[in-house]
C-alpha cells in the first residue's frame, strides 16, 4: 500500500460508532489532586481513567465504572462488572460485580470479587467493602420459617488504606461512617443464632469494640453524630415477619455505653423504612416515622370442598381494580406510585440534649425539605391537587414549619411544583418566584416583600410557549449569612439584600447588552446542603451567547456590580466539577468536531486550563464534518436560527440530500459534540460522512396551533437551505421521535417539501391520546394538551376542533411523502396504538407506509439489537427515497410473521 493510500481518511462505520467513548460525569478529589472519570463505549466495557492533576499522568482501570476518589485522591475504587461477553453467555446467576482499589502513589490494584457497595470514610482513610451474600448451600430446613432477604446480613471488610490493615465482619445488614473520620459501626443480625450486635470502630486508633447484644431484636438502621457522642439506631422484634416489623427508636452514649431512653409517641412508630441521621451540629436526630405498621394482606386460598363454593372465598381470589371518580389517583397512578407509598416515612426531629421528639411531616403535609436550618424548614403537600394532576398538572401548598413546636405556617397555596421557594441558611427568610415577580418573606417580621417591583426586566421565562403562567429562571445561591441571594433573569445575576429587599444587577447589564445568558457556576455541592456564597467572594460566571450559540467564563464579586471576561471560547464549556478543599473545577470544552475532553484549572483562572484526556484522537483517521449557524425567517416573519452540518466531503455548489431532525430549539447544539452513539436518533456523523446534510431547526410555537407552528419553522429552514444551495429538492428527509415524531407526522399532512419522513412513537390522534395512560407514571395524558407540551390549552371537550385540526390522522389523505412509523409496543410516554392508528389510516388511504413495531421496548429503544436494527433501516430507508438506493426487501415486500424456536 502505497503512503498516500494509507493516508486517506477511513470511512466512519457502525462498528467504529460501537466502539467510540463518552465520558461520564467526572469526580474530583476534597484536595483537587486527582480526578477520575469513566470511559463508556456505546457498546462494550467501560474502563476508568484516574488523572493526576499536576503531573497530567493517567491511570486506567480497565473494566471500571462508577469511580471514586477518597478526600485525597490517593485511593480509587471502580467497579467491575461483568464484560459484555460475560453477560450475553452467561447464566445471570453466575454474574456478579467485583471491585477494583487502585493506589495512586504506587500504582498497586487490587481486585475484590462479589462486591455489592464500597464507600470511603469522609476523610478518605478507611474503606468498607461490602460482600454479596452467600448463597446457602446444602439441604435446608423446609420446615424453618423463611426469612426476608434484607434480614439477612453478609461480610464487609473495613481497610485502613495507609497500611492495608483491616476489620473482617460477617452477617452485617447495615453500616454507617460518621462524617468526620471518628468512628464506623456495624449492624451484624443472624436471626438463626439469635446474634443482634453492633460492634464500633474507632478509626482515630483503629480498636474495635461491641457496643450493644441482643438475642431478640433485629437491628435496622444506624447513625453516628459527627460529634462522637451518640449512635442512633432501630430495632425490632425478629421473630415478627418484617413487613410486619415494628422499630424502636434507641440512642446509645459512645462515652458511657449506656442507651438513653427515647420519648414515645401512641400516634407514632417506626417501620423497616424509618430513617434515621443526625444534623451535622449533632444537635438533632431527624427520624422516618409511620402512623402504624400494617399487617400483610394476603389473598384467600381454596383449601376445602366448602371453599369451593363459598362467594368470600371465591371473589376474594378476584382480579380487579375499582377506578372511582373521586380517587385522589387514577388507578394506573395509584398502582405505579404504590411501591413508594408502602416506603413513604414522615420525618420527625429529636431534640437530643432535651430528648424530645417533634413530629414534622404527616399525612395531610407529609415532604418536608431538609436542610441544616436550626428553627425552620419548609414543607409541601400535593394532597389537595392530586385529583387535578390528571389534566391541569403538578401544583403544592408551601408550609414553614418549626422544628421546636411542629407548628406550621402556610406560605403559598396551589404553588407550581416546579418553583420551590427557598430558605435562607440562617432560616429567617424565604425567597420565591410567583407570577413573574420575586417575592421575599420575612419569617420573623411575618411580612412578604416584592423584591423585583420597582424592576423593568422580567423574571418570567422569556421563551415561554406553554399554556399557562410562565415559570422563572430560578435563583443562585443564598450568602452564607442570610442577608442576601442571588437570581436570575433571561440574561443578567442580581443579587437581592434581605435587609432592605432591593436589589441591584451583578452582571452590570452585560448580559442582556451583549444577549449572553450569564450563570452562576463552579460552586461545591455537598448533598443536601445547598452551595452558598459571602460578600467579596469572587463568583465563576458561565455566559451562553444567544447570537453566537457560544459559551465564555467570567468573574463577578459578590456584592459588587462588575462582570470580567476570563474566557472566550468559540466552543461550547461545561463545568462538571469543583473539589471540596480546593480551587480546582473540571470543565469540558467542546464543538461538533473536537470531542468534549477533560480540563482543569483554578475557579479563579480558568483561562490557565490543563488539558486532562484527550479522547478526541478517536477521531484521528476520520474526515469530520463541522457546523454552522444558519438563520432565516420564518412564515410569521420571526428571526429563526438552524444549525447545518455540512457533509464530511462537502463541495461548494453541489446540492445535498438532507436529514432535517428537530424537537423545539435546537441552535444551541451549534457547538455540540455530536453523540456518538446508536438509539433511536439517526447519528449526524455516520450521515454526515456518507453524504448527507444534517438539519436543526429552532421551532418556537403558538399555543393552540403546535402542529402548524412546527409546519411554518420547518418549510421556512428547508427552503432557505435550498436557497443556499446546499440542499437538494428532491432529496429532503425529516425524522422525528416522541413530540418531533408528532411534528414530523403533522408536517407531511401539510406539505410535500419532504421526500421521505420517520416518525418515532408519534402522537397521531390528539383526540384519543388526549386520555392516553403514560404507562410509564401512569398518568393520564390530559394535563399535557391541556398545560403542557403539546400547547392545546383546553379540554378536549372545551374545543374539540382544536384536537382534530392538530391530529396527523384526519388529514391522512393528504400525504404524499412516503412515511417509515416506529413504535416498542411497550411504550411507557405514548400509547403506542398511536402509531397503530396512524399506520391503518394511511393503509386505508393509499399510501406508502410501512410500520417498525419493536417488541418489548418502551418510548427509547433499549435493547441493542433493536437500537441497531432501527439504525440500519432508518439509513436504508433514507437512502432509497433521498439518494435512489435499492429497496431492501422488507421495504419493497415487507416481512411476513414468523416464530423462533
């Protein structure tokens, strides 16, 4: 082979796209020494890479997943899951997950096999690995009351990383660090030997010691305070049935060893999933607790000729569901959410050093927030709107509630689910967003303050095309003091004093000047405890250009309006990662042809960024293609902006066919990596390198009218690529899936600029889908037309027309593009029967259409195979109307049914 023949660049195939790696999210140690991060291929194993930040070297994993780092970065562990091979052959009995511990100082793994959780101490000195348990083997006692699984404990290993040294448990049902590297704790429970015991380890000295025996109770969760001082723990009677298990609340002093008698409650209990941790203070021990514990309804059985014929024997073996009118729930709800309200606990607090207990949440108010407030915290119920979900959507009642009294006040009433308020670190105020403006409440002065009145701007969402009240743009973290916090409008961060309630704009305006959408960023989040900023901190500023579809880094100081450029980049920048101890971020950086790879740098000088991986080289051999902004006007007149990737082999002045795909706004992908992966979305660099153009037009919608809203931007953005040149007339194709795929099935009833349409699980009948099951929540569908995605804004039986005049299937005679339908039988967002109905329309009118039905596959195709299948046949669909290919068989003849063996 000749060296220019060598040279040429390679043609991208499937296999190539198989084999291609994504990162997952990255971790960063406490010190910001070393990160870690999983290289996932879309088909095979993943392995871990493990970098050292100053020195760049890297460590590989190979076989790794789901990697930690300890605080210092000096330790990793992965896990190790069986390879891919091992999980197509094998018995499922026989897979099990093993863990890898790598040593980053010396390089040393070691490999743990039949690993089913593994968790550093806080201060990244200890590891506990925990073992799957072991099957018994041998003959069984079958007359011996079976025992519930998660009653039955299995080994744990307690290493000290410095020396390797460890602590050797077997029978171990539960284990808890405290936060602060003092102490570790066992539950060990062998219901058959009547062994109950917790057994403690000082990680200061490393000693071991047993601090509570018990032949009878079973003991169930456990918690240390950072403080030393206490273990909380529950336990129950063990020769109860589990289900049927009722806990005691028990605090054992770490100093005396004695256990501290807890209040009790006749209103009151504990069940096997009552929860129990401390506040980071110690102060308070926060408490899941249940009204009673019920008895196991279990059905009749036929056990005598009488039984036989005796109608409470019999219907109690019926099979039925009664939906009632005035359910809270319609039933497929009610059935999906039930699992979680058999577990669902409402927290309480005890008051450790006066040992009383305050109940908080119950049934009528039963969410609490938590947070690490001393006197307040919020509370929510959905309770009085769950009969409403079903066509208006998600709304709460907003509660302040007293963690010294239980006592609790009503902040908003029917408040939309997605605009939590939020409460001040120091719990003396309450910021929240309700109809556009940005309310503060004064829990001690009870009063409520209209902080954004005397401001022109809105704080409503801009780009809102939903019925309904537009939501905010949020709001940034409190100052760690309470007396202020930061929000957001469309394009500027302002910061609001809690003293006087006004507010001024920290960006200076050069937000909405420049029409750059600026973000506070690069904050730890540690949990439950929300990041928190000081006056004079200097903030990381994220900024998205609405013009250049580009992200550049900033700095702000808290208190002080001023907005410094510290990175322009024609690229687009995500921050992924801050370390806990330190000023390193992790951020990746990315366009459509440079893979999104790893930096570092410091918060406060992200322009002096070291390059961590260097995964783009997988595209080193191939001709990558690269994006472009386009922008035209739409039928309306309204500035509208598309993204076109060109073909990998572009020549100025030849025409193209096209691939258009779409959902809403799609601009912002300018700069995107595009995701190398096979599901049920064509991949624009496998058709951009075999000839084709690909298409992202923005659609912005007209509630009422979202199928001709789409039609509009879609013609507009297809012709304006025919008026450029680049797209060939007669070779334009469009696929869509869920809310594209209804677009996509509306627009061909509406115009012939398209040659030949997929659709993937498209709505087609808004008239039936209306009160469609979204079988994956099982809710109903209303609420969507009705509020939601797709834009109607009344009922169906408030303007019937509506729903006909958006729906595919009344305007099948219409359509002349060739159409490719694909629905998994088992979709869980839309009744696939959609697709169904839209496939026997165009049957009946005529047309050319043939249907995909994936079996057992829900909304997103998750069986590889499948994924693979759909892929192949979407681009020898394409082929064949676009670029005159042959007919595969099963397009020209289709494939008659048959059974595997």
């Amino acid at each position: 082979m000749s060296l220019a023949a060598a040279e040429q660049p390679t043609s991208l195939s499937l296999n190539d796209i198989m084999h291609f790696e994504t990162l997952k999210q990255p971790v960063i140690s406490d010190n910001g020494k070393t990160i870690a991060v999983e290289a996932m291929p879309d088909r095979g194993d993943s392995r871990a890479l493990i970098n050292i930040v100053e020195s760049k070297k890297q460590f590989v994993i190979a076989g790794g997943s789901d990697v930690k780092l300890n605080s210092q970065g000096s330790f990793a562990i992965a896990t190790l899951n069986p390879t891919l091979l091992e999980k197509k052959t094998l018995k499922k009995s026989e897979l099990h997950s093993g863990l890898a511990l790598f040593n980053t100082e010396t390089a040393e793994q070691q490999n743990f096999e039949k690993v089913k959780h593994a968790e550093f101490s806080q201060d990244g000195l200890f590891l506990a690995i925990w073992f799957e348990a072991e099957k018994a083997e041998g003959d069984e006692d079958k007359d011996a009351p079976s025992i519930n699984e998660k009653d039955i404990g299995s080994a744990i290993k307690l290493i000290q990383l410095a020396d390797n040294s460890s602590h050797d448990f077997d029978n171990v049902t539960q284990f808890s660090f405290d936060r602060v590297g003092k102490n570790f704790v066992v539950a060990i429970n062998d219901i058959k030997t009547n062994q109950h015991l917790i057994k403690k380890v000082n990680l200061t000295n490393n000693t071991l010691k047993q601090v509570f025996k018990n032949i009878d109770s079973q003991v169930g969760e456990l918690s240390l305070s950072d403080d030393g001082q206490w273990l909380a723990f529950t336990q129950g009677d063990a020769k109860v049935e589990r289900d049927e298990r009722e806990y005691q609340l028990s605090l054992l002093n770490l100093t005396t060893f004695k256990l501290k008698e807890t209040p009790l409650d006749d209103d009151w209990t504990l069940n096997q999933y009552s929860k129990v941790f401390f506040s980071e203070d110690s102060l308070r021990l926060f408490i899941g607790r249940v009204p009673q514990v019920d008895k196991v309804v279990s059905l009749a059985e036929i056990e005598s000729e009488a039984d036989l014929y005796d109608t409470s024997v019999v219907t109690g073996l019926r099979n039925l569901k009664v939906w009632h009118g005035d359910d809270p729930k319609i039933k497929p709800h009610e059935v999906k959410q039930y699992s979680k309200e058999q577990q669902r606990t409402y927290l309480s607090v005890l008051h450790v050093k006066a040992n009383r207990i305050v109940q908080l949440a119950d049934e009528a108010i039963p969410d609490v927030q938590y947070g690490e407030q001393q006197r307040y915290l919020l509370a929510t119920s959905d309770v009085p709107y769950q009969k409403m979900i079903t066509w208006a959507g998600f709304y709460q009642d907003v509660y302040l509630v007293d963690l010294n009294t239980g006592r609790k006040l009503q902040l908003l009433t029917q408040h939309p689910s997605n605009e939590m308020p939020t409460l001040s670190p120091n719990a003396r105020f309450v910021a929240y967003y309700q109809q556009g403006q940005l309310f503060m409440y004064d829990i001690a002065g009870v009063r409520r303050h209209t902080i954004s009145k005397d401001i022109s701007v809105s704080f409503a969402n801009e780009d809102h095309d939903y019925p309904g009240n537009a939501p905010s743009y949020g709001f940034g973290p409190w100052l760690a003091d309470g007396s202020g916090i930061i929000a957001y409008d469309k394009y500027d961060i302002w910061q609001f004093n809690s003293s006087s309630f006004d507010g001024f704009m920290l960006s200076k305006g050069e937000g909405r000047k420049t029409k750059t959408q600026l973000r506070v960023e690069g904050q730890y989040e540690d949990g439950d405890v929300p990041a928190v900023v000081t006056q004079d901190q200097s903030l990381l500023i994220h900024g998205y250009n609405e013009t250049t579809k580009a992200d550049s880094l900033y700095s702000a100081t808290v208190g002080v309006s001023s907005l410094t450029e510290l990175v322009d980049s024609n690229a687009k920048l995500k921050i992924l990662a801050r370390s806990k101890n330190a000023d390193t971020i992790v951020y990746s950086k990315e366009r459509y042809d440079l893979f999104p790879d790893l930096y570092t740098a410091s918060v406060n000088s992200p322009n002096d960024a070291v390059k961590q991986t260097d995964l783009d080289k997988q595209r080193d051999g191939f001709d990558w293609a690269s994006a472009e902004l386009v922008q035209w006007s739409d039928a309306d007149g309204r500035k509208t902006d598309g993204v076109l990737i060109k073909p990998t082999h572009y020549q100025e002045g030849k025409q193209y066919p096209v691939m258009v795909y779409f959902y809403r706004f799609m601009s912002d992908r300018l700069h995107s990596f595009p995701h190398m992966a096979i599901n049920h979305r064509p991949n624009f660099a496998w058709y951009a390198d075999n000839g084709y153009a690909i298409f992202l037009p923005d659609i912005r919608f007209e509630v009422g009218y979202p199928g001709a809203s789409a039609v509009k931007g879609l013609t507009s953005g297809v012709q304006k690529l025919i008026d450029m040149g680049i797209a060939d007339p007669d070779a334009v194709g469009i696929q869509g899936h869920s809310w594209g795929g209804y677009q996509t099935a509306f627009a061909v009833t509406q115009t012939n600029i398209f040659k030949a349409a997929v659709t993937g699980a498209p709505v087609s009948n808004m008239t039936s889908a209306y009160s469609g099951i979204r079988h994956g929540s099982g809710l109903a569908r209303q609420f969507q037309y009705e509020t939601g995605q797709s834009r109607i804004a009344e009922s169906l039986f408030q303007s019937p027309q509506k729903y006909i005049e958006n729906s595919p299937v009344f305007y099948a005679e219409r359509i002349q593009t060739p159409m490719m339908i694909m629905f998994g039988d088992k979709d869980d967002a839309v009744p696939w029967e959609q697709g169904v109905e839209l496939y026997l329309a165009m049957r009946r009118t005529g047309k050319d259409v043939v249907f995909l039905q994936y079996e057992d596959e829900p909304h997103h195709l998750k069986k590889y195979p499948n994924k693979l299948d759909y892929t192949i046949r979407m681009k020898q669909y394409f082929d064949h109307y676009l670029k005159g290919a042959d007919a595969p068989k099963w397009l020209e003849k289709g494939e008659a049914y048959k059974e595997y063996k």
